[in-house]
C-alpha cells in the first residue's frame, strides 16, 4: 500500500483538514473489499456501456474507459496494481487508476452513480458466482454419497435413536438421508440466488439519479433478472446476505451432523468406517493414533459460520434507510462464510469417495442391540395378538435376553415360548437382520431394493 495524499480523495473537495491518520486506516475497506475488483470493473464496463448508449457519455469515452478498466484489470491480476489506503475502499482504488491512465473520461465514470449503488451491486455479482460454486459441490459431494450408498446398499449397521440401537438399517440407506438433506441445501440456495439476482445500479446514493439512465439495460448486461424497484431499499437492502448466511448456516449444522457420526464411527468402539490415510492425521505424541481431523474441523468451523449469521442480523437490526457505513462490515463475515464453506465442502466431496465399511462390525454391533425386537412385535400383531400386548411380550423376552446375555435370534424357541404361545419356529425368519431391512420395503423404507430405487431417482433427479 503506498499513501497518497488527501488532495487525491474523490471527495476532498469540502473538507479543510486533512483524515486523523488512524481514522483513514480505521474507515478503509480496501484490504478485503479489493476481493471484489472483478465485479466492480464488470459493474462499471456495463454501467459505462449504457450511459453511452443514453448520450450521456460519447462513444469515444465509453471506450477509453472500457479499455482502461481492462487494463487496470490486467495490471491488479498481473499483481503490479498498487492498492492505496487513503483511497479507502476498491471501488475508489480503481477509479483512482483509471482516471490515471485515461484522463479526464476517467472522471466521467461515475456520472448517475454512488458507492452505494456500486457496492450493493459488485457483493451481489460476486455472491451470485459463488452460489453457483457451492451448488455445484454440494452436487459433487451429492454424486459421492450416491456411488456410496449404491455400493452399500445392502451392508446392514444399527439405525439409532437416543444413540442406542434401535432398528437394522442399511447403510446406503444412511446416506441417502444426507443425499436428502444437501437437496434442501441446494434448492435453498437457489432460492437465495432467484432473490439475490436483481440489480441496485442506478439507485445512485439513495434517491435516484437525475440522467436519463436505462436501468434494465444494465440489468440484462450484468445477467441480472430485473433492476431492484425502490432506489432507498436498493442501496440499503443486505437480506441477501442474511438469507445466504442463513442457508450456509444451516448447511454447515448438516455438515457438523456428518461428522458427528464419522468421528463416531470411526472409533475403534464403533469400528463401522475407515476414513482414508489421507484426510486423517496422527499424534506427535501416540503413536496409534489416526485422528478424524477433517470431519472435526468442519464440525468446528460450523461455529463460525453460525455467528456470522447473528452478525450480519445484528449489523442491519437498527440501521434507517438508506445506506450506512455499517454496511461495510457485510463483507467480512460473508467471504470468510463462503471460504469455509467452499473448503468444507470441498474436503467433504473428496474424502466421502474414499470412505471403507467394516461390513462385519456394524452386522455385529447390529446383532447385539436387540434391533429386531421390533420385527417380534410386529410377528405377534400378524399372528393376531394386539400390538400393546405384543410390546410387553417382546419386552420380557429382551430382558431375559438381556439377563442371559444373548439376542433375541439367539434365544431356543422354548424360551420365546414361555412368553407367548404364538410363537413358532418361522420367528427366527423375522429375527434376522437381513429379513429385518428387506420387510420395510416401501417408498422411503430402508429395504436394499428400495435404496436402490431411491437412488436411482435421486440420479435421474440430479441428471434434469
Ligand atoms: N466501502 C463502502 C462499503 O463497503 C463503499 C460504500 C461507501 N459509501 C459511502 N457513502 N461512504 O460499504
């Protein structure tokens, strides 16, 4: 950052005495909003554009500052552009530039134009490709969890509820539930983005501007759907940033519910998966250890993302139309939400391709919880017995399970017996795991065939 002095200040021309020192670094936002370079030159280019096309600059300006912005482009991506300080925030860093290196049409840039606008217009350009970005990894890590629950369609593991064994279920039938869950993600996302996509130029500082500008020809020149309707709500307007903080928010507490259940699963107690070598890392000072770094770090960076989403209420909760200098602080919270979102998606999209089931663990861990007591109950009912009365039957039989240490399938058919004479040998057909999974066989149920069916669907629904 090199300083220039104040006479350089677009807006020098009122004040007597130059910025307090530290109030200059204090106010500026160029150290993170120069991020957004890209979408302001974009935002200027079609700004440019149509005021020409208006009469309001000559053709001949309209090039000299279209190609000047390319030039500042290319002179910022080449890192030979010099990012000033006292010139506060981007958008003034690349005005400065340009008039610079064109001269006086430089000046002209701005003409029906405020940072207001401007800035309300370059954060929703820049958040609506990112948008995009994340849907597609959120597909990405979709397409993972579908070639996963496909192969493992039929591995059987303990469903749970309150953590304690409670029904057989399959595991492709597992990821399917997070395949669901990531749907939501995306379609609320998209949803953000249908929101998101309309266009604050023209707003100008908060009432308009006094040029005959063509607000929907720079609308369609930036890809947006229309020009925002109210030029006050235009400048002011940062739900879009909520209502994207919102969904990365809740995004993020699946993730962390994931990962929840890898770190689980992948603990010599449970056993059930093994994460690859190369998304784990050891201990410097346990030699045995294989630590689930990545899930606990997404876990842990859910917390974050979580707070930005207060932020950012917090930062609009008092503000009165128009704009305010609070709105500066949208920025940071929203890159460092998209950065770790991204990253955590990312991570998650590569290391599910490489996840390993230990099919003879969660068989036994599924055994031994009494999961098919259920299967009993429901024997009972078809043999005629009420369903009230058949859940106290199985109940004893568990607590005897319980007191001779073995299964209910492991129990001789005497013993059953003594609870309920309605039971004959056909019982252990229903007691057996895989004769558990495949009787929930209807929509949404976890039967291998049905998990398959879902899946099928799901791919056919990713593939429209
Ligand atoms: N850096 C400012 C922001 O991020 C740009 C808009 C400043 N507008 C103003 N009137 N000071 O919000």
């Amino acid at each position: 950052m090199h300083d220039t002095n104040q006479s350089a200040k677009p807006w020098a021309g009122r004040f007597n005495a130059p910025t307090d020192a530290f109030v200059e670094a204090f106010t500026a936002s160029v150290d993170f909003d120069r991020r957004l370079y890209r979408y302001d030159i974009q935002g200027s280019i079609a700004h440019a554009t149509m005021l020409a096309r208006q009469g309001i600059l000559t053709e001949a300006e309209r090039d000299a500052i279209v190609a000047g912005l390319e030039q500042v482009r290319a002179r910022i991506e080449a890192g030979e552009f010099e990012w000033s300080i006292p010139l506060e925030d981007v958008h003034m860093n690349i005005e400065s530039a340009l008039t610079q290196a064109i001269g006086d049409a430089g000046k002209k840039l701005h003409t029906g134009r405020s940072r207001n606008d401007q800035v309300a217009t370059d954060v929703r350009l820049w958040l609506r490709e990112e948008i995009d970005t994340i849907a597609g990894e959120i597909r990405r890590l979709q397409h993972a969890l579908l070639d996963l629950a496909e192969r493992e369609a039929d591995t059987v593991l303990p469903g749970f509820t309150h953590l304690q064994v409670a029904q057989p279920i399959t595991f492709g039938h597992h990821m399917m539930a997070w395949f669901e869950m990531l749907e939501r993600d995306h379609d609320r996302l998209l949803d953000c983005r249908r929101r998101l996509n309309v266009m604050p130029l023209g707003a100008a500082a908060l009432a308009g501007t006094t040029y005959p500008i063509d607000r929907a020809h720079t609308a369609a020149l930036l890809g947006f759907d229309r020009p925002a309707e109210n030029s006050l709500d235009a400048v002011s307007d940062r739900d879009f940033a909520i209502e994207f903080s919102a969904d990365a928010a809740i995004l993020m507490m699946h993730l962390s519910r994931f990962s929840e259940e890898l770190i689980l699963w992948s603990s010599a107690q449970f056993g059930f998966v093994e994460l690859s070598d190369s998304f784990c890392t050891g201990s410097s000072i346990m030699p045995q250890k294989k630590n689930p770094d990545v899930p606990e770090l997404v876990r842990g960076k859910s917390g974050r993302i979580f707070g930005h989403l207060i932020g950012l209420l917090t930062l609009m909760k008092a503000q009165p139309l128009a704009y305010n200098k609070d709105n500066q602080e949208d920025k940071e919270p929203l890159f460092d939400t998209v950065d770790n979102l991204k990253g955590s998606l990312k991570v998650y999209a590569d290391m599910m391709a490489h996840v390993s089931c230990n099919h003879e663990r969660m068989r036994e861990a599924a055994r031994q919880g009494f999961s098919t007591a259920t299967d009993l109950a429901d024997y009972l009912v078809r043999k005629g017995i009420p369903f009230r009365d058949a859940h106290e039957i199985v109940g004893k039989a568990v607590a005897l399970g319980v007191r001779e240490g073995r299964d209910l399938a492991e129990l001789p058919l005497e013993s059953l017996q003594q609870f309920s004479e309605a039971i004959t040998d056909d019982v252990y057909a229903v007691l057996t795991l895989d004769g558990s999974v495949a009787a929930r066989d209807h929509l949404g149920g976890t039967a291998p065939n049905q998990v398959r069916a879902a899946i099928a669907r799901a791919r056919q629904r990713l593939a429209d």
